[in-house]
C-alpha cells in the first residue's frame, strides 16, 4: 500500500472550479477555514462577486491575511485559454497548490429523449474540463514535488442508474483518470482525491429534481440529501489525511467499499473493511438492483397502461 501523506492546508493557494455556488462554494469556505489563498471559477460575473465577498468576510475574520481571488471562465473553453487564466492565477496568489475539479452538471432523462448533443456537451463539463484544468497545474506541482488535485465524481460515478447514461459516464470517467493519476503522481509526492457526493441540497440539484424523470426521482429518495456544508467538510478531511476516496453517509460508504476494485488505497482499516465486506455489500446492492429494476418495470407498465386507454378513448 502507498503510505499516506498527510497534506497541510495552511497558507496554500487553492483553486476550486465551480466555486461560486453549492459544493464548490463549500469547499472553497471550508479550505478558507483552514487557513488557504482561495481562487473560484465559475461564468457568471455577479455569483462569483457575491461568493467571493462571503469568502473574503470568511478570511477576514480569521485574520490571518488569506487572499481570495475569482476568474470568470468557462471551463469547456480550449485548454490554452483554461492554462492562461490557471498561469494568471497563480501570478495573483502564488503557486497553485490544490486543484479541485468541481465544476459540473447533470442533464437526465431516457437515453431516447436525450439530444444526442448532451452527450458531448456532458463530457465537456463533467470530464474534459477537469483534464485542461489538472493539465494546467499538474507539472509545476510535480517540480515543486507537492499538491493536491481533486476530482468531485458523483454517486451515480459508482452506480448508473435509469436516466443518467450522459451524465454517469463522465463521472465513472473522472474516477479512471483519477486512478491513473495518483499512480503516476505518486513517486512527486503530488496527491489525488476522488469525492462522491450523493443528493445534496444545491442549486445544480434543485434543477436536476425538476427535469428528473420519475424512474430516477423514486430511485434517489432512497439515498436521502446531504447539506453541501457536510459534503465539504468530510472532504477537505480526507485531503488533510491524505485519503483516496470520500464518500458520505452509510449509503455512500458502502458503495465506496463495494465499488474499490481495483482504485488506490492508502489506509489499511479501509483496506481491511473493503477484504472483509465486499461480498456482503455486494449482496445488498442487489437488493438495491432488484428494487430499482422493479421500479423501471412498475413505471412503464403503468406508462404503457395509460397510453393504451388514451388511444382507446380517441377511437370511442
Ligand atoms: N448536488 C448534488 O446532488 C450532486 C451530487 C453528485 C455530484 N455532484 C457534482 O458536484 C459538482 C457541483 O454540483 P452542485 O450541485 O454544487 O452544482 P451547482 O449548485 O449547480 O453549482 C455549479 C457550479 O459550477 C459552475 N459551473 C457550471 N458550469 C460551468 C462551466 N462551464 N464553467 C465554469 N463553471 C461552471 C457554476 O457557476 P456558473 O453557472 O456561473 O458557471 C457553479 O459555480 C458537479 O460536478 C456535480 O455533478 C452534485
């Protein structure tokens, strides 16, 4: 097992993608709390103005100095323009330190009723995004031999389900380049963190609740919602002690454990618990699969049902 290096916050210059709202916003008041140089990127002008004043109230009264910067940038925009404003940014506050690639949406639906421009438009954001972004910092940390770059994947970048096929495969494909990072970081001393956060009480997941299609509302009741705050905070503890992987609450650690294949690990406990449990959190989440199956198959009957009736009642 690679050992685990603890990371310290103090004083270092993070960037936080999507940081002017929800998790990002989060994540950015956490790593101000324990002493960091904040930089959030985000489009639009006025959210990221309103965040970083909160952010800048936040280090104020910590008085410790801490600098907090905002970038108006989409991060779908060609990698030179990304690495520009990354290089401008660390002329502003200094060397980047941590990454966290947070930036991020969801779009869901059955696969049929999807433009097949979502597709792409989804890797743009979800994946592509956090390879320019991690691009552009990666070989100055490297040189520096320290760092820490974050990826925020989702639940459903560990188990698919009904009406995310645009949306969860860009998150099962940050955790492949996570893992092929931290390998290829590790003898830099540059650390990689994977967050999975489950439903959690954002704006993103407002708009998500209202497009969502009723197969994947009634199989995301079952998981519960999370504040961002909380989501944060567990994170930002797993960068401090060094950990791979976050996960939040009894669902999500499950999952976690149950979906460790073949992805680094530094703590021998968890190791230990993934050995021990993964045949029985394999066996409930079939369980999980069952219902879930049951629902789709429950929600197109009763489609199919209504359908039937409609065309009935026109030929009457
Ligand atoms: N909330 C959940 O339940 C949940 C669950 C699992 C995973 N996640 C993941 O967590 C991350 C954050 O989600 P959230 O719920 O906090 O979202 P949110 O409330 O919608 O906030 C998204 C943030 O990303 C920024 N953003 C969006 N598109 C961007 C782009 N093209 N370029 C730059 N910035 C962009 C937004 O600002 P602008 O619009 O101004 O650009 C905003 O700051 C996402 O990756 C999401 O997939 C969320």
């Amino acid at each position: 097992m690679p050992s685990r290096r603890e990371f310290f916050l103090h004083r270092k210059h993070a960037i936080v993608t999507g940081g002017s709202k929800g998790i990002g916003f989060a994540l950015a008041s956490e790593l101000v709390n324990k002493g960091c140089h904040v930089t959030i990127i985000a489009r639009n002008v006025n959210d990221l103005k309103n965040a970083s004043g909160k952010l800048q109230e936040l280090a104020d009264s910590r008085g410790q100095n801490q600098k907090i910067a905002w970038k108006s940038l989409d991060m779908t925009a060609p990698y030179e323009i990304i690495k520009e404003a990354f290089d401008n940014a660390a002329k502003e506050l200094g060397p980047i330190d941590i990454l966290i690639n947070n930036a991020g949406h969801s779009v869901q639906a059955p696969f049929c009723d999807l433009p097949i421009t979502d597709f792409e438009n989804q890797m743009k954001i979800n994946y592509l995004s956090a390879v320019h972004a991690t691009r552009a910092v990666v070989d100055e940390m490297k040189q520096r031999q320290t760092g820490h770059i974050s990826f925020v994947s989702s639940a459903a970048g560990q188990f698919a389900i009904f009406g995310y096929s645009a949306y969860s495969p860009t998150k099962f494909a940050l955790r492949g380049f996570a893992d092929t990072l931290h390998m290829e970081l590790l003898p830099f001393k540059v650390n990689v963190g994977v967050l999975y956060p489950p439903n959690t009480d954002t704006e993103g997941f407002k708009v998500e609740i209202e497009t969502m299609p009723e197969e994947t509302r009634l199989m995301s009741e079952s998981a519960g919602l999370f504040t961002p705050e909380y989501v944060a905070q567990q994170h930002i503890s797993d960068i401090e002690s060094g950990n791979y992987s976050t996960t939040i609450g009894l669902d999500g650690w499950m999952l976690g454990n149950l979906t460790a294949g073949a992805c680094p690990e530094k703590s021998l406990a968890r190791g230990l618990v993934q050995v021990c449990f993964a045949g029985l959190f394999r066996a409930i989440t079939l369980v999980y699969l069952g219902y879930f199956n049951g629902i789709t198959k429950k929600c197109q009957k009763r489609r199919f049902k209504l359908e039937k009736e409609k065309a009935s009642s026109k030929s009457d």
